[in-house]
C-alpha cells in the first residue's frame, strides 16, 4: 500500500508547534537549564552502547511531545511498517526500499512481489563470503600465479562514498590488502592509482547498480586497456569481478557470471554499501567485520522499528531537524565526528541526506510550500574547530550541529584521547553558553576602559547553538553500523513528515542527459546541438 499523502503545515500539531515556537524562539538555552535540573537526564536517550544527549537543543519536553504528535498525525508507524514490509514507497520508481532486508537475520521474511527476499539475499553474503576468504587466503590468485595484495573498487555515488567511507572509518580493523577508490571521470583520479599498482597482484570490483553510468564504465573501460598493456584478455576473469543488477551489460564488458555479485532494484545505490556493493568493504576488512556491520545496522533497525517515538534516536533526531529547518528557520546541519576515522562521514552523509530529500514537490506531485531537505555539512574535530568553527559560534546562521564521540579510542594514548574529547565537550558548552558581556569585561581585566568598550561586541558570543552529542563506547564496525543505520532513518522519518519521495534522484539526470548532447559537441569538428549563448561561448573556447 501506497503511503499516505498530508501537507504537514495543515496538521494540528504544526500549528500547536508554531505556537509553542513563539513562546519558544528566544527563550535561551541557558534559561531552560536554569529552570530544570533533570534536564539533561530527561533528554538524554541511553541505548546499547549509544549515549545521545538531545538536551543542548532549543527544545523542551512539549517540544518532543509536539513533534512526536506531528509523526503520529502524519502515520509515522504505518510508514515505518510499509518501510520495513517491503511496500512500494518509492512510489517514483515503483520499487521497495528494503536496505533493511540486507542486515536481517536469516529466520526473517520480507515479501516483494509475493517471494521472500532472504533467501537471496543470504544466497549473496554467502557468495560475498567465499570471494572474500578464497582472496585473503591467497587461494583465488591472479593470472600469473601470484597472490592479490591490492584492490581497486570502481563506481561512483553509492558505488563508491558507502564503501569508501566505511573502509577508510574501519581502517583500524584492516587486513592485509591495499584498497583503493577510483570514482571521478577525471583521467587523474584512475591514472594516479594505477600507477602504482601491478596488475598482476591486483583485483578490480566494478561496482554500478545500472552498468550504464558514464564515470563508472569510462574507468573500468580505462583501467582494462591499461591491463591488457601488460596481460592477455584471458586474464580478466582472475582480475575482474562486478556488481550490479544489469548482469547482461557486465557480461558484455567481457566478466565471467560467475564473478558477478548481483544486487537487487530494492536497493537504492545510497543505501546499498549493505549489498553486493559492500564487497570492497568485506574484503579490506574480512567478512566477519562486514557482518558486524551488518548486525550493528540490523540492531538500529530494531531499536528504530520498535521503539516508542520519545525514546527513539533517529526519530528524535529527524524531528529536530524538521523544529530547527521549519520553525527557525535554518538551512544546514553540521555533522562533526571527533575522530579522524570519519574523516569521510559528512561526505558520505552529504548524498544520502541531500539526493534522498532534496525534493520540491509532495506525495501529490504539487510544489511544497515549506522547506524540505537540508544542507549538510562537516569534518572531524578538532580540525574543523580551526577551520569554520567560527561561523557557527558568531556567525548570523543557525547551525545545528551534531558532535559524534567515542568513550574509549581505538590508539589507546589517553592524552591524545582526552585532550580530543575536551574540546568536544567544551565546545558544546561554548555554543550553548556563549560568553556575556560581565565574562568579557572581567576577561580583558586591566584594558582601559575605551580600549574594553571598543572590544566588547566583538568578544560578545550569544551562545544557545543547538548541538546534539553522540557518545559511542567505541568505534567498531558494529557500532558503525548502528550509526549509519540511525541517519539513513533519520532521513526516511524526514521524508514521511515533508511528505515528499526520498528514494528517486531525478534531479541528477538532467546533467546527465546534457552532459551527453555536450559530449557529442566536444568529439566532432563542429557543435550541432542547439545551446545558450553562454553555454556556446564556452564549449567552442574550450573547443578552440
Ligand atoms: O548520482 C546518481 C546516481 O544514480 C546515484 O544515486 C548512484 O549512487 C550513482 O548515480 C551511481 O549509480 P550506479 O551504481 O548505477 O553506477
């Protein structure tokens, strides 16, 4: 069943939450602290290893309750049945969004199309599995007899940030084997990492769910004639292996079926590092890595599909994003994780929280007359801190930031390790608090009095900036799994209250389409497609 369709602002609980907005707007932090000494406790959401302190946000207990009133109006708990169930909600594409289905245990049973989808999928990790051990135990070898020592995965978007990021945040926990991501069209990307590797000792993984995007099958075309220089076409089957769901094109770029790793269209490519796709992730890591990842994800589902609205994180958190992009009226959101593992979390985030929910229009197919999907943005701390902390301490914009944090590091130097999370804490405390006019005047202490009232406003910080903490016992691939499972509900739960499609990416076509017509510009001696004149001005000074 279809999901229902209701513009949120015409709800009883949006315009109980205006309300409460008034009332609430320039109430600051400060105060609500002052006024409630269990405030911390009541916004705090403690579950397995997560410690998620809400308490930091311009909000109050109504607050929640008013938001959570907003998801039951809108049929949050039907939507995340259908989600779970395998119903048609990417209505767009006329497909399931069963990412869900990839961490289940073997005893579930998810239906699309009246077939049990685990089986199958089970049927894949145990394939994922075998590839993996035969390449770390040396027994599947390269054409010339000798072992792989570096893998090369090939794909971009989904193909590519889901993988890349979760190997470059587990790299603590890697074997043996050199990975390495080649994703722009950009000849450089692909000739840089070649140029290093030996053919002979290397693994390519193409990865594209379609088999047909232009950057993906460039590279691989690239990198295969930069392998057959060296070793015959009958080695590509030792050295080439793919996933996707178009497993006739894979097989037309000359791979063996056997070395196809397949991957269904329930599987939206910005949430499918769970598939086939996350064959790089298995083999940087070991299978049984990739299977924490798994299981940590699967327990978020749990936490997510079972818990009541007020205890749970990616809810709370979803609604938080709708308080601060509806009422206040803010356009970004910062994710700050104080670990340089996640180096590469905010630009992996970047596409499953903009192409998810960067939609103009509703279930209805009419222009939304509210905001939808956020900005998003970030690095780890404490670079980020000497980087653009500034503008979310004094700027004009609100920023809501998230602060993602680890109890124990992985390097074991504790004065590393609490001399980074000081200053996670102290600067929750310093966006929230601000510094006053008496703490800056008793700060400049012996200044003279002009010199003190030239400074004053400079020095001045309001303070109550929003920030939610997110201490984590400890960074493993299975409590990665349970965060990357927490934004990716995060986003549907968005998605149901803006009422709008968070599975379809129609926005990137058109470039796509275009880019195409150009290309066929670019190639001939003449430029026959119809083109603005600044578009014109530029290919034929390019051209010349
Ligand atoms: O950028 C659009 C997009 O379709 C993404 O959603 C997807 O992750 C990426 O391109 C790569 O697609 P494919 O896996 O089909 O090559």
């Amino acid at each position: 069943m279809a999901l229902q369709s209701t513009n949120p602002t015409t709800t009883k609980a949006w315009s109980d939450l205006q309300s409460h907005f008034s009332e609430l707007k320039d109430v600051h932090l400060k105060e609500l602290f002052k006024n409630n000494s269990k405030r911390a406790e009541e916004l705090t959401v403690i579950w397995d290893d997560f410690y998620v302190d809400f308490s930091k946000n311009r909000i109050t207990k109504k607050t929640i309750s008013l938001l959570t009133d907003l998801a039951k109006e809108l049929h949050l708990k039907d939507a995340i049945s259908k989600y779970f169930d395998g119903d048609i909600i990417n209505k767009t594409e006329g497909r399931a969004v069963l990412h869900t289905a990839l961490r289940a245990p073997e005893s579930a049973e998810v239906f699309v199309g009246g077939e049990n989808v685990i089986p199958g999928v089970f049927a894949v990790k145990e394939k994922i599995k075998d590839f993996t051990n035969s390449i770390t135990s040396g027994i599947h070898r390269g054409f010339t007899g000798k072992q792989i020592t570096d893998v090369v995965n090939i794909g971009i978007g989904g193909s590519d940030l889901g993988p890349a990021m979760v190997v470059d945040s587990l790299k603590f926990y890697k074997n043996h084997l050199s990975t390495y991501f080649v994703s722009n069209v950009d000849g450089d990307h692909y000739q840089e990492i070649v140029k290093n590797l030996n053919p002979e000792t290397t693994l390519f993984v193409i990865v594209s769910k379609t088999f047909t995007t232009q950057e993906t099958l460039s590279n691989a075309n690239s990198i295969r004639d930069w392998f057959l220089q060296t070793l015959p076409k009958e080695a590509i089957a030792n050295h080439f292996v793919a996933v996707s769901t178009n497993i006739e094109s894979v097989k037309a770029f000359g791979i063996d079926e056997a070395n196809i790793f397949p991957m269904k269209d329930w599987v939206g490519g910005r949430f499918s590092l769970w598939s086939a796709v996350g064959l790089s992730i298995s083999l940087a890591l070991g299978y049984d890595n990739f299977e924490n990842l798994l299981s940590g994800a699967h327990k978020m589902d749990e936490h997510f599909r079972t818990s009541d609205f007020k205890e749970n994180i990616p809810v709370i958190g979803a609604l938080l994003t709708v308080w601060y992009n509806n009422f206040f009226e803010a356009e970004s959101e910062a994710i700050i994780p104080y670990t340089q593992y996640l180096n590469q979390f905010a630009t992996y985030l970047q596409q499953g929280i903009m192409e998810s929910n960067g939609k103009r229009v509703d279930r209805d197919g009419k222009p939304v007359n509210y905001q939808t999907g956020t900005l998003i943005w970030g690095e780890p701390g404490t670079n980020s801190q000497h980087a653009f902390f500034q503008l979310i301490h004094q700027g004009t914009k609100l920023i809501p930031t998230d602060f993602i944090g680890y109890v124990k590091s992985l390097h074991g130097n504790k004065d590393h390790h609490n001399k980074l999370m000081s200053n996670y804490f102290a600067q929750t405390e310093a966006l929230m608090n601000g510094k006053t006019e008496d703490e800056v005047l008793e700060e400049l202490g012996n200044a003279s009095e002009e010199q003190k009232q030239m400074l004053l406003p400079f020095k001045i910080f309001e303070g109550n900036k929003p920030t939610t903490s997110i201490l984590i016992q400890k960074l493993t691939p299975e409590s990665l799994g349970k965060l990357i499972a927490m934004y990716e509900h995060k986003i549907f739960v968005q998605g149901i209250i803006w009422n709008i499609f968070s599975y379809d990416q129609f926005g990137v076509e058109l470039g796509k389409k275009l880019a195409k017509t150009i290309l066929e510009d670019l190639n001939s001696s003449v430029i026959h497609n119809p083109h603005d004149t600044s578009t014109q001005s530029l290919i034929e000074f390019f051209k010349k």
